[in-house]
C-alpha cells in the first residue's frame, strides 16, 4: 500500500489531537506515522537561485519534493506538496499571483507527479483545455489543436485575439487574458479537487468546522508546536476545492473563500478551545482578551500556561514517586490518573461501644433502630432504607391487621365444622375408621389444614372427656 495513503489503525480508540474518537476529517491534526521503508518517492527540481541573471549551473538549486503517485482520495498529503511548492518555488520566482504565469505553475505541479498521478493531471490539463475552447465557442479544429498542443492553446490564452466573445462566457469567465488565464487555472484546481476530496464540495467547510470543535493539543506537544500546527493547518485552505452546490460548475464555486487569511481572533479562537479545560479558564480570565492583545502578547500567554502545567506535572511526579516509595500504589495511580480510587467495599470502622462484636460500617446509620433502642452495632450496621427490623415489624403490623379484618367469618367456619365433627364422634354406628374417614373429608374442605387439625384434636379430645364425665 502506498505510505501517501495509508491510514493509521486506531480500532475505535481517540486519534492523538482529535476530541473525538471515529472523526474522518479532511486533514488530521496530527499526521499518521509512516513506517520505515513505507516514505514516498523523491523527486527534484532545479530553480534558478537569482532571477536577474542567467540559468546556469552555478545560478541553479535543486529542491527536493516528495513525489504525488496518486490524485484519488489523496487531498491530504497532496495539499502539502502544494504548500511547499507555492512557499519554495512560486514565491522564490515571484509567479505566485501572476494570471500569465499560469503555464509556468502548472508545470511545476506537473513536474512533482509519477505514475498515475502524471496521468491524471495531464488528462486535467486536456479537459480543462477543451471546456474552454468550448467556451469560447472556436472550430472544432482549433480546439482539437488546442487539446494536442498545450503550446498552442497557452500561446491563444494568453496572447491571442478573442474576437465575438458570447456575452455568457463574458459573464462567466471576464473580459480580459488575465481573467481567462485566472479562470483556466481555477478549472484545473476544481477537477483535481473531485479527485482529492470524497466530498469535494465540502472539505473547506469540514476542515474548518474540525479546527474549531474537534481538536485538542496532545499531551506531549510543545505550545509553540501546537500554536504552528493549526496555523499551519488554517493555511490549507487554500489548496482546498472552494465550497460550491451540488451540480454548480467550477465558475460558480466561492473562489473567495481562497483569497483572504483568516482572521486572528477565529485563529486563536480555534486554539482556545483546543487546550485542556484548566487551560482555557487562565485564559478567559486574562485582563486583556487573548483575541484583541498582539501576537507576541498572545503568545506570551500560552508560553506561560505551559511553565505552570509543567510545574504542576513535576509536582505531581514528585508525589507519585514518593507514594511508591512507600508502597501506596493505588494512591500514586490516582496521582497519576487524576482519578480516585474506588473504596474497599468490607472496610469497617470500630464500634464507639466496649465490647462490640462487630465493627459499624463506616457512614452507616439507621434512625429506625435509633428510635426503637437498638444496640449501636444494629444502629450502625445499615441504613434505614435497608433496614430489616422495620421491614419485619411493617410485615407483623399487616398481618394483624388482615387477621383482624377476617376474625369473624373465619370463627364461624370453624364452629361449623366443629359441631360436624362433633356429631361424627357422637355416632356409636360407625368404627373409628368410618368417623376418621368423614373428619378427613371436612378436613379437606378447609383452606388451613393444618392449623384445623390441632384445633379438632384439641376440641375432640375435650368432648371426649364431656362425654365421659
């Protein structure tokens, strides 16, 4: 797998500098690493060292460019490229915003591409070439031309007469070369992006939203780093497709958008909100806001916050190793985490009363029990939500009650049943067994067996002795 395209496995876990885990944004902030062996291919380039004298080799530098191999779902490594050769090459020779240069610019792009990428950008060029013949309206003969020999059409671009314009291209590419040369250009910049980008017409919009909600400074990156990095991170915009609707062509996107710096204070905004939360609190609470102070003020803030956090994390070092020294591990862990650890669940304290067998739990105490004189070691073994004499007492209470309620139908039934039995037993005509047999079936009768069985005993065992008296 080529290294320009190869993505870091997280397996769900948070990226390093993102706030999130699972975000896909245009450009992470923190690039993946790349594997030894796994670096793309060079490639170089000589410009001339003074633009006022002649190319010769001692007026020559060779730069060192890290190779394109592939335009398809490249945008971030690609936008690096660009960088580079805009801040190197197209600055150093002054054609950076010159509309005629743009031959010149493009072949330079050209010259940083191998493999498929060569043939992309030279099927881009090939496109854009014959949309604006198209435009222009020529024979088709000279726009075959055009499409065969870049010479050609750069020649008629620049150079060239443009006699009856259409009053729409007018409206939709300008008046003059240089705005057709502008208007080429930003043709070839809106199809590398469809390549680039899997949302082409929103990576701007994505990138932006990602630095100002979804960053935050790693853990072991310098201030001034962090500072450098979303600066630098603002700075591709402008090697970003510009925003544009859904079937607009390339005329009609926001070309604006890539013509201005962002201001400062959304800058520093983004690099407020990707500090730690103890961090952006010092800073809000600064006399002077940290957007409206100048940049070496601004700066000045941030060195400041980082003297105090690495004060507070030799601090904290200090306290760990001492707590490992004496063996408290789960202290020097909490130290660490900043996070407390969970209490033993069979800790106990001792008892205030002498001769306790157990030990109260500690924070434990029953105001049920309290009320009802229990023993301290019942008062502080629970709380009152779990509290079994009062759930038991409550239970004693409704069973009085539902036996209250029923006493006098239950009584009832049993005087029947005694004098049923009673009559059984009176009966010289049967034998024991026929009168057991008859009581058995009465027996079954009733709903409380059990407890009726010792009342007859209890009952048949009286009328026995009546009897015999």
């Amino acid at each position: 797998m080529s290294a320009q395209k190869k993505k870091s496995s997280g397996h769900g876990s948070t990226p390093k500098g993102d706030r999130e885990p699972r975000l896909t944004p245009p450009i992470p902030f923190v690039p993946p690493k790349v594997d030894e062996g796994d670096e793309p291919q060079t490639v170089d380039i000589m410009i001339k060292k003074n633009l006022k004298k002649k190319t010769t080799k001692v007026n020559t530098k060779k730069k060192t460019f890290s190779a394109i191999e592939t335009f398809t779902g490249n945008g971030a490594f690609v936008v690096t490229v660009l960088k580079r050769i805009q801040t190197e090459i197209f600055e150093h020779l002054s054609i950076s915003n010159a509309p005629k240069k743009v031959d010149e610019r493009l072949d330079y792009l050209l010259q940083v591409t191998t493999g498929r990428a060569r043939d992309q950008l030279v099927e881009i060029f090939k496109q854009g070439r014959r949309q604006s013949a198209l435009m222009f309206d020529v024979s088709s003969q000279q726009r075959e031309a055009f499409v065969r020999d870049k010479k050609v059409f750069f020649e008629w671009l620049l150079n060239g007469e443009k006699n009856d314009v259409p009053e729409d291209t007018q409206s939709k590419l300008g008046e003059t070369n240089d705005e057709y040369c502008q208007q080429y250009e930003s043709l070839v910049w809106f199809e590398m992006g469809k390549l680039m980008w899997v949302r082409h017409r929103t990576v701007q919009d994505e990138h932006v939203r990602y630095l100002e909600n979804k960053i935050i400074k790693p853990y072991d990156m310098a201030m001034r780093d962090f500072y450098d990095r979303v600066v630098e991170m603002y700075s591709f915009i402008y090697y970003m497709q510009p925003p544009s609707m859904n079937n607009q062509a390339w005329y009609e996107a926001r070309w604006h958008t890539l013509t201005g710096l962002p201001s400062e204070e959304r800058i520093r905004t983004a690099i407020r909100n990707g500090l730690p939360r103890s961090m952006q609190d010092k800073l809000d609470q600064k006399d002077d806001d940290y957007r409206m102070v100048s940049n070496e003020t601004f700066l000045d803030y941030l060195y400041r916050l980082e003297v105090e956090d690495q004060q507070e994390r030799a601090e904290k070092q200090r306290l760990r190793d001492s707590l490992e020294k004496k063996g408290n591990l789960k202290a020097a862990e909490a130290v660490e985490t900043g996070r407390i650890p969970k209490k033993d669940k069979k800790r106990k304290s001792d008892a205030s009363e002498k001769g306790s067998s157990k030990k109260a739990k500690k924070g434990k105490y029953c105001d049920w029990c309290a009320d009802h004189g229990k023993e301290d070691r019942f008062i502080h073994s629970h709380n009152e939500a779990d509290c079994n004499f009062k759930k038991a007492a409550a239970k004693d209470a409704d069973t009085k009650k539902q036996s209250k309620s029923g006493s006098g139908r239950s009584l009832n039934a049993l005087k029947k049943e005694q004098k049923k039995i009673k009559k059984i037993l009176r009966d010289d005509s049967l034998s024991s067994e026929a009168k057991q047999r008859r009581i058995n079936k009465i027996y079954d009768g009733g709903s409380s067996r059990k407890r009726k069985r010792r009342y007859y005993s209890s009952s048949s065992s009286s009328d026995y002795s009546s009897d015999s008296d």
